[in-house]
C-alpha cells in the first residue's frame, strides 16, 4: 500500500496555473496527486516522475465515465475533482497533446460557480454584520469592553469574527477571481501553465496555520474555563487568598458568622469566593464576605452591626491593560454616581486609587503592576485601615 503525504493545500483553487506547477513539482519529488480535500492534498509517494497537470473546467463536480475515457485516450489520466475543477495528468514521455479546450462548456462551468460564491458571499456578508454586532453587544454596548476581555467574555466571540471576516474576504475574492478567470476564457486569453506558485503557497500556508491555530485556540479556552471555573464557601480563619478579609478590617474578636440562610451545591453564598481563569486574567476571585458583631449596632442603634465585603480581584496577563480596567470597574459598579463624588487620590503603595465613600459604604478601585482590585466594604472601619489591607493583599499578585 502506498504511503499518504498530506500538505496543505492552496485554498484559492482558481489559480489554475499555479496549482498545475505545484502538482507537477510535487510529482518530481515522489508525491503524486490522489486527491484534494478542504484542507489538504493527498499525495501518494512513490519513485519521482516528470509530470504534467492540467485542471480543466466542467459543468457539474462529477466527470462521467465517458469523459474519462475520451481523455485517456488523448494521453491524459483523470486524478480528481476540486470544485468544477477536474484534474488530469500526463508523463512527460507519453508526450499527449494539450487539452481541447470547450469554451463554452467551461464558461457556463465558471459561471454556475460564480453565481454559487455570490450567494456564498452574500451569506458569509451576512453572518460578519451579526458576528461583529454580537461582539459589539457584548464587549461595547455598556462602555465596559476591557471588564469583558479580562473576564474571558468576548474572547471567544472576538475568533468566530475574525474567522468569519477571513472567510468573507476569501469568498469575495474567489467570486472576483472566477468572474475574470470566466471572462479571460471568453475573450480567448490562454492559462499560463508553468507559473510560479512557492511564494504565494508559503504565504497561504502561514496564513492558514494562523487561522487553524487561533480558531483551535477560540475552541479551547471556553474548556479551560470551565474547568478552572471553581465556587467554594469562604473559609472563616485568614487564609493565603489574595483578597481582603473581613476581620482584619474590622479587627474586633466578637466578629462572628451568622447562620447560613441560602446554601446551594454545598456552598454557602452570602461567604462564598468563585475562582476563573481567562487568557488576559488568569487568576480571578470574586468574593462575598459577611459577618455581624452582636455587642454592636448600627448609628440608629436598634439593628445589631453586621459588616459586610465584597471584592474583585484580577492578575493581568498584560499589565497595560489595568487603567482600562479600573475605568471599566468605575463605569461598573458607580455608573448612577456623580463625578464629582468620585476621588482619585496618589498613593505610594497603588499606580491608581480610585474611592467613593457614602455613609458607611466604601468603594475602593485599585491598581498596581499587573493587580487591579475592586472592593465594595460596608461598615464602621476606617478608610486608612480598608487601604492597607487592600494594599498588603494585592502585593501577593503585583509582582
């Protein structure tokens, strides 16, 4: 049995002359053309031969026995068909003389195959204007687009619109292509048969590779976020997690957890952290913290103290993105807040702090290298204290 050698193909199967001189080298190398798929030739090795191809146009994807036969005799063996495209080949000695060429039948070849990349064009048109709305949708429509590409949300979308803006770009060019490939033949203008073709199939080859391996990327990632993707209840004693805790902002020895009122998969969700893992954010917790201090209360002094904490952290693959990221958190989470309650403050142990206070709610944007934090805190403690703890949690993942 013959042993198969796949390469990849040129995917613009218009350009006749080309694919014709790459047979006919491949052929000088031991590689015989056995047939085309999507994707990639199929060569047979063997002994190396001096070849001949010709691709000639025909009505229909199907050749008939018939047709076979009056090429065979004509010195020429039928190999294969890639669209209207069927492939012939000759040695060198057997000297066969060129192929007649049937303009008219090859006219309404190419232009059958024309009108079908039109509809394909339109189509594929189509489904770019939706793909590049959708991303649009997701990504833009609230002005938070670096949250939703930290976060893994547009990444895949982002794929699906670049492989269908290529494929869109690759069907227009095919229906141009095959429009003046059909006219040529009309107006009697003959195929060049050795042409150049390693330049442009390297190109097409790098070009393809880089599709396969970010479209196989775009497959993958939602994967690998499923599988990272973890929600556990939050431990009460101080552990390593890169977040702020509840009793070392309040630091009072009373603080205490309440019952639990709404348990689901085994995770209590008013003290629960979620871990996640993006390309652009590979560490992610998003927590809920709360607890109450039964020999406090509240200013009115009828509700016993029950602080609470929530936060969001984020270690940047690409730490230019986090300003982006702390402007998006702000547009978030203080989208109904006015301006000019919001405060910037320079501080030596932050590249941007961003707070907003109201009462006893505090609101804290933060950055520094790679790290952005965000911390909600509703309680008594004071500012100073809120900070440092932010602070001194965000050097775990800023380095």
């Amino acid at each position: 049995m013959n042993q198969t050698v796949r390469k990849l193909r040129f995917l613009e199967y218009w350009r006749i002359g080309e694919q014709e001189s790459w047979f006919t080298d491949m052929a000088a190398e031991g590689l015989h053309l056995k047939k085309v798929g999507p994707f990639f030739a199929h060569f047979d090795k063997g002994e190396p031969k001096q070849m001949k191809y010709r691709l000639e146009v025909g009505v229909n994807k199907k050749i008939t026995p018939e047709q076979v036969q009056m090429y065979k005799e004509n010195g020429w063996d039928y190999v294969t068909t890639v669209h209207v495209f069927h492939v012939f080949s000759s040695p060198i000695e057997r000297n066969a003389p060129e192929l007649p060429i049937d303009t008219d039948t090859q006219s309404l070849g190419l232009g059958k195959l024309g009108k079908k990349l039109a509809i394909d064009c339109s189509i594929v048109a189509v489904a770019l204007i939706i793909t590049i709305s959708l991303l649009y949708y997701i990504g833009f429509d609230d002005g938070t687009p670096t949250l939703y590409l930290v976060k893994g949300m547009v990444f895949q979308q982002s794929i699906l619109t670049i492989y269908v803006g290529y494929l869109t770009y690759t069907t227009l060019q095919a229906t141009k292509s095959i429009r003046a490939l059909r006219n040529n033949l009309i107006e009697g203008k003959s195929i060049v048969h050795y042409t150049p073709w390693k330049k442009r199939h390297r190109l097409n080859s790098i070009l393809n590779t880089l599709l396969i391996t970010v479209v196989g990327l775009g497959s993958i990632v939602p994967i690998v976020q499923l599988i990272k993707s973890d929600t556990q209840t939050l431990p009460e004693e101080s552990s390593t997690l890169p977040i702020v805790r509840l009793a070392d902002v309040e630091q009072n020895p009373a603080l205490i957890r309440e019952e639990p009122t709404y348990i689901r998969d085994n995770v209590e969700w008013e003290n629960k952290y979620t871990y996640d893992w993006s390309p652009f954010a590979p560490v992610q917790y998003d927590t809920d913290e709360n607890g109450l201090i039964p020999v406090e209360t509240w200013e009115n002094g009828n509700n016993e103290y029950s602080p609470s904490l929530h936060t969001n952290v984020y270690q940047l693959t690409v730490p230019a993105l986090a300003d982006n990221l702390v402007n998006d958190l702000v547009s978030r989470y203080l989208y109904e807040v006015r301006d000019e309650q919001i405060v910037e403050i320079n501080h030596p142990q932050f590249d941007r702090l961003i707070v907003y206070e109201e009462e006893n709610r505090k609101r804290v944007f933060a950055s520094k290298d790679k790290a952005v934090m965000y911390v909600r805190y509703h309680g008594h403690a004071d500012r100073k204290l809120l900070l440092d703890n932010i602070a001194k949690k965000m050097h775990l993942i800023s380095e």
